[in-house]
C-alpha cells in the first residue's frame, strides 16, 4: 500500500480502497477498471497513468519514487512552480507565496488550507505531489531563504567553510541563527 499512495491523487484512504477492491474483484485488466474503486475519477485516472500497471495490481516501484522525488516543495516554489499544482492558478499561487513570506514555512501540508482559496479538498487532490522537507546540506541560498531563514547567506557561507551539517541542530552554531525560528522548523530539516 505504501506505494500506491505515493501515486498522484491517491492517499492512504484510496490506496486502501484499491487494495479492497482488488481483494474481493481479482486482478484490473485496464488503467480505466481503477474507475470502479470508489473515489477514483477519470482525471485521476490519466494522473496516475503513467505511474501504474495493471495485471497484478501492482505499482511500478521505481516510477512511483521518482514522481515522489520530483514533488513541489511548497516552503521553498516560486509562484510559477505551484502552478503546477492542480487546482492552483496565479493568483492562487502568488498568495501561497504571500502567506509563507508573512507567516513562515508551512509546518503540516494541511496549513495550506489557511491560504485563502484553497480548502481541505484541494489541499487532498495533490497532497502526494507536494513536500515540506528541506535538505540543509543541498538548499542553496534562495531555498534558504525562501524557507524562512533571514541569514541564508551566513548559512552556506558557513557550509562552504567547516562542511555538511551532521544534524539540524548545527545550524545553531551559525552565526546570527535565530533559534525560535530553528526550534519551530527543525522537524523539516534534514
């Protein structure tokens, strides 16, 4: 199961859904037969088209990975990259940017329901092309920033000269570190 909900438009509900139809119905001979599991559409359907295989139900693991590793991180996309999202145009798109600039980083993929025009439901549809996490050793000084670190620039000056963080807790050694900001992020560094 854990990696049909890697799949675009599948969570952990559907994935669910899938597995018990397949269970009680057998193999699905077509993408299109994933249209009988409740809450699985025709949109859904071409999303994750190129991700699946049918015969035995299985998901193609590597294929699945790879959509997983190329989401959007949402604290770090300019407006252009969220408009990828589906459901996210460019007003929409420069308002999540407003809100992660006035507010922060979005700490829990749900906060984005905060941002005016965006709802639970939309927030579900691509919850599984979205990411929060960011990577301190490979950011570079824009997704520092755009992250929420006012001293981006002392951060990778500092990497460049004593080296990769061995945790996030390191940062605190930077210079100018903020360390009610670092404490609130710190579950999205890694």
């Amino acid at each position: 199961m854990t990696d049909l909900d890697r799949l675009p438009g599948v969570g952990p509900a559907t994935a669910k859904s899938i597995i018990a139809y397949r269970s009680q119905n057998g193999a699905f001979r077509t993408i299109n037969d994933l249209q009988k599991v409740r809450g699985i559409g025709p949109k859904t359907v071409e999303k994750i088209g190129p991700y699946a295989h049918v015969g035995d139900g299985s998901v193609e693991r590597s294929k699945a990975i790879e959509y997983k590793q190329s989401s959007i991180n949402i604290n770090t996309a300019k407006a252009k990259a969220l408009k990828q999202l589906p459901s996210i145009g460019k007003v929409t798109a420069a308002r999540i940017v407003a809100y992660r600039e006035m507010h922060g980083p979005f700490l829990r993929i749900d906060d984005l329901a905060r941002v005016k025009g965006i709802g639970p439901k939309t927030v579900a549809n691509f919850r599984n092309q979205i990411s929060l996490e960011l990577d301190i050793n490979k950011a570079n000084q824009g997704d520092l920033s755009a992250f929420g670190f006012s001293n981006a620039q002392q951060i990778t000056q500092y990497r460049k000269n004593k080296g990769s963080f061995r945790n996030p807790e390191a940062l605190f050694k930077v210079p100018g570190a903020d360390e009610d900001f670092l404490n609130r992020v710190k579950p999205l560094l890694r």
